[in-house]
C-alpha cells in the first residue's frame, strides 16, 4: 500500500519522471546509429606468380582496427591484385549495387603500388568515398612509406576517421 499511496499522492511527479525517461530515451536511441565502413586494399604491380605481401594485409588489419575501434560497423573486401590502377576513378573497381544492398555506408580504397621485386609498396593511395550517393570525400597519398609495423600504419589510418562521420 505504500508504493500506490505514494503514486496517488505525487502523480505529477511520476508523471514528469516517466514522461523525462520516454523523451531520454528516444533522444539516446537517435545517436545509437553506426555508420558502416567497407574497405578494399589494392596491389597493383604485382605479378600472379607472386604471393600477396605482408604489408597488403597490415594495412588491410589496421584500417578494420582504427575504424572498429572507433565505433563504426566494419566489413571488407577480397584483396585485389592488379596490373596497374585504372584510369579515372578507382571507385569503378566497386561493385555499387553489391556494397549498396550490404548497407555500406563509406568505403575506403587502399591502393598499395609495387615496382619490381620490392616488398614494401612504392607509393600507397588512400580514399574514402561515401556511398549513397557516390561523392569522394577524401585522398591522400601516404608521402613516408611505413614499414611492416601495424602500428605506424595504424596511426596513419586514425587520420582518415575524420572522414567518415
């Protein structure tokens, strides 16, 4: 009988409280969302008798990391091994249709060029584009190339968070 003599003696109260909790929790509800972030990391220079170099897969591990890290959804794509880069945009190498249907809502290319016989890439290619609809945000040629640590590439990748909000 307490609780009920309570709830009749300060029902407005209550009423605030509940109707305070139902307007917090729909305000919290709007900010729960996540965006989705896709990445593909692309070879090019690299001949099909030749494994995938370790640092293809450092960068393909930190870029999940950063971005899982920070919040968002995270899926990618199969390694790609090209001949060279195509001409215009590298976004043509996406399949739209695909990456719309999975919910993606940003993809990041990551384009890792070998010359010759070298482990490490010559010159590696960031950009971020946004899906829906289809706009470059963002590119950036990595000036230092980073050795096979995960760290440093990771730092590199933290960058590019910015990006994508």
């Amino acid at each position: 009988m307490l609780l009920e003599d309570f709830i009749i003696k300060n029902s407005f109260y209550v009423k605030k409280v509940y109707i305070l909790a139902v307007i917090l929790v729909f305000c919290l509800s709007a900010y729960a969302g996540a965006s989705t972030v896709s990445f593909l990391v692309v070879e090019t220079g690299v001949s099909e008798n030749q494994r995938i170099y370790q640092h293809s897969i450092i960068w393909e591990n930190a870029l999940l990391d950063v971005f899982f890290e920070a919040g968002y959804i995270v899926s990618n794509d199969q390694l790609l091994q090209l001949e060279k880069l195509p001409q215009g945009d590298i976004f043509q190498l996406v399949d739209l249709d695909e990456v719309r249907n999975g919910g993606v809502d940003y993809m990041i290319i990551a384009a890792l060029e070998y010359f010759g016989e070298v482990q490490l890439p010559k010159d590696i290619s960031l950009y971020v584009y946004r899906v829906n609809p289809v706009e470059r945000i963002h590119q950036n040629t990595v000036s230092q190339r980073p050795r096979n640590d995960l760290n440093e590439v990771k730092s590199i990748t933290r960058g590019l968070v910015n990006y994508v909000r």
